[in-house]
C-alpha cells in the first residue's frame, strides 16, 4: 500500500488489513499467543474439553507451534518474500484464505478431541504446504537461488506438520511427541536463517539512521552457521544417532546461536533495545539449546524447561522483536522502538524465564502456580505489543511527513 497523504480517503479495515502479510497474520499471532496460555494454564487448568487419545500437553505444544508462532511465519514470509525479490506482494483473498485455514485450525485446537484432529491435520496442512510452494513459484518466477534456505526450513516444517497431524489423526502418543520435537527445531532453524538477514539492516540502521553507509558486516562464514547446525542435529535425530551423539549435536547448534550474540557487540550501539532484542533470542535460543544437550547427558534437570527456554524464550523473543521493528517499517515509521515495545519485550523475556528456570532449580519455587504467572506475563508481553502496534497496523501507511 502506498503512503497516504492527509488528504486522500482511508480505506476500510479489511482492506487494510489484507494489503500486507504482517498487517493481518502478526495481531492474529498476538491474539493467539496471549489467550492460549491463558486458557491452558489458567483457565482449563492444563486440560481441554475434549477427551481423546493425544494428551492435552500435547495439543499445547501443537497450538502453539502452528497456532501462534505459525501466524507469525505466514505473516513474515507473506511480507518479506516480496520484498526480498522486489515482487507483488499476497494481498486480498489469497491472504484471507491463508487466514481462514489457520483459524479452523485453531478452532480444532480449543476441543483437542480425536475428531478435531481430523480437522486441524486438514486446515494446518493446507496452509503449511502453500507457504514453500508460494516461495518456489516467486524463486522460479525471478529464477533466483536466494531464496533456497527459507524453501528448505519452510519445506521441512510442511513434513514436520504433516507428521504431527498424522500422529494425531492415527493416536501415536510416541509419534506426535518426536514430530513437535522436530517442529520446534525447524521452527529454530528458520529463526537463525531469519536472524541472520533481518540482523544486518537492522544494525547498520542503528549504526547510520542516515543509510548512507553499511558500516557493519558479519563474518560471511558464520551467517548460515546457527540453522546449518540445527539442521544437522535434526537429521541426526532423525537418523537414529546415538543419544549421546544426539545431545552433543544439540549442544553444537546452541553454541552456534551464542556465537551470533558476540557478533552482536558493536559498541555502545549494542545497548539499544533493536539490537538487545535480536542478540536476546539468539542468547536464549542457543542457552536453551545447550541445556537440552546437557539434559540428555545426564544432567539433574528435564528437557522440557530446557525446551520452553530455546522456544518460550528464543523463538518467542525473536518473533516479537521482529513483531516490533517490521510492524514499524512496513507502516512508514522508524527505529525506535517505542517504550511500550521495549517494556512487551521485557515482558516476554520474564515469561520466559518464570516458565523456565523454577524447574532448572535456579530460583527457590515461587508462591503458587508458576506456570499460571508465565502465562499471564506471556499474555501481557503480546497484549502490550498489539494495544501499541493496532493503531500502525490497522490504519494505512501514513506518508513520512505525517509520521510525527
């Protein structure tokens, strides 16, 4: 959608909302994120109505794997695909569409009965195989190999879908178990890949708001390291290696997150929010990473906080971040991030960590339901971003003059 001067006349929500992927996919990821939780943990309390043959834990893994952080993936590849290839944009039915098969989905997701899985294996499937088919049509319009990565992490999240709504349809506890772990790694896979293109134009930003000068360049052997790393441990897993072989490839993949976080010093500028964001996940992401390696090596804590760490909390942390600063470029505005952004951040982190660390035995146990507190933090953290970012996103691009 092209700026809008004062003078012209605004479209309607709708058409607002369908002009851009984020403008539509991001405050339905936001919405999602923030009542699941709420509804699992404290409202339900860790069940559903439903009573089938998949575990109701399992069904909040699968929401909100392919509910919440699977709006914000249609949301980012719908938006920056076209600009990355200088292509027209999804707009208009074709992203409504995308959004109905989501929200099916979701609807399923709420009953976790054995019928609604039939439901959600349908509706997910169909919007998880359209995105890596829409990427390869773009790339084979522009006869582009740039494109090769996002195809591939969006390729193996359609298998890895496929695979967990399988196990769902059919009851395989055992399956559906080893699919979301699967799914969560392609889900931090793409987020190293995402990292590493959003991290550079961001930091030059930083560094030079005039965009006269790229005064920053990453090592260019280290920019495919972290999701390279995952993907091999995820082949691995697949592969059967041992467990102890297992949990030293998980190990290398979070090393090579934090290897992202010491590219992150850039002086002074490193403590701007925009930067603090982007090296958080990746801190958090790799820290998580490592400590589900050294769980599987016997260490005294389980893997599932270890897990909520490198999800809840990387994954989490970088789809907010990218929630907050392409929420302002794509509406004609600019860094800053604004304060209620950085306190939304702030937010998530704290969730993140009262979800993870009570069961790492690092603080002493927390007065009541810890899980219900994350909850409500988590909730808040996505609530505050979209009472900040609906005015942008629901109104047209305002015109750089009209952005004060």
């Amino acid at each position: 959608m092209t700026a809008l001067t004062r003078t012209d006349p605004a479209p309607g929500l709708l058409a607002t909302l369908g002009d851009e992927g984020l403008r539509l996919f991001f405050p339905l990821a936001a919405l999602h994120a923030a009542l699941w939780p709420v509804l699992w943990a404290v409202v339900n309390g860790f069940a559903l109505p439903g009573d089938g043959a998949i575990p109701p834990g399992l069904w909040h893994a699968h929401e909100m794997l392919f509910g919440s952080f699977g709006a914000a993936v249609i949301g980012f590849i719908t938006t920056a695909i076209p600009e990355w290839t200088d292509t027209k944009r999804l707009q208009g039915r074709p992203l409504f569409a995308l959004a109905a098969l989501w929200g099916i989905g979701r609807l399923a997701g709420l009953v976790g009965a054995d019928g609604s899985a039939v439901v959600a294996a349908a509706a997910d499937t169909a919007w998880l195989v359209a995105l890596p088919l829409y990427v390869a049509a773009v790339a084979w319009r522009k006869r582009t190999t740039k494109l090769s990565g996002v195809l591939l992490w969006l390729s193996a999240l359609a298998v890895g879908g496929t695979v967990v709504h399988a196990a769902f349809v059919l009851g395989d506890v055992e399956l559906a178990q080893a699919g979301l772990r699967g799914a969560g790694m392609v889900l931090l896979g793409l987020l190293g890949l995402v990292l590493a293109r959003i991290a550079v134009p961001v930091t030059n930003l930083v560094l030079d708001p005039t965009e006269t000068s790229s005064p920053y360049r990453p090592h260019p052997g280290r920019i495919n390291l972290a999701p390279g790393l995952v993907a091999a441990a995820l082949i691995g897993e697949i592969a059967g290696v041992s467990p102890a072989v297992g949990a030293y490839l998980t190990i290398a993949a979070g090393a090579a997150f934090l290897d992202r976080v010491a590219e992150s010093f850039i002086g002074r500028a490193f403590f701007r929010a925009e930067i603090l964001a982007l090296a958080g996940s990746s801190l958090l992401a790799g820290a998580g990473l490592l400590l589900v390696g050294a769980s599987r090596l016997g260490a005294p804590f389980p893997e599932t906080p270890a897990l909520h760490l490198a999800l809840m909390g990387g994954l989490g942390l970088g789809v907010m971040a990218v929630f907050a600063i392409a929420g302002l470029f794509h509406t004609g505005r600019s860094l800053p991030l604004p304060g209620m952004a950085r306190a939304a951040l702030l937010l998530l982190i704290a969730a993140a960590l009262l979800r993870a660390l009570p069961e790492l035995g690092v603080p002493p146990p927390l007065p009541g339901s810890p899980h219900a507190l994350a909850a409500l933090t988590w909730a808040a953290a996505f609530l505050l971003w979209l009472k900040t970012y609906w005015p942008y996103l629901s109104r047209p691009r305002v015109a750089e003059a009209d952005v004060c």
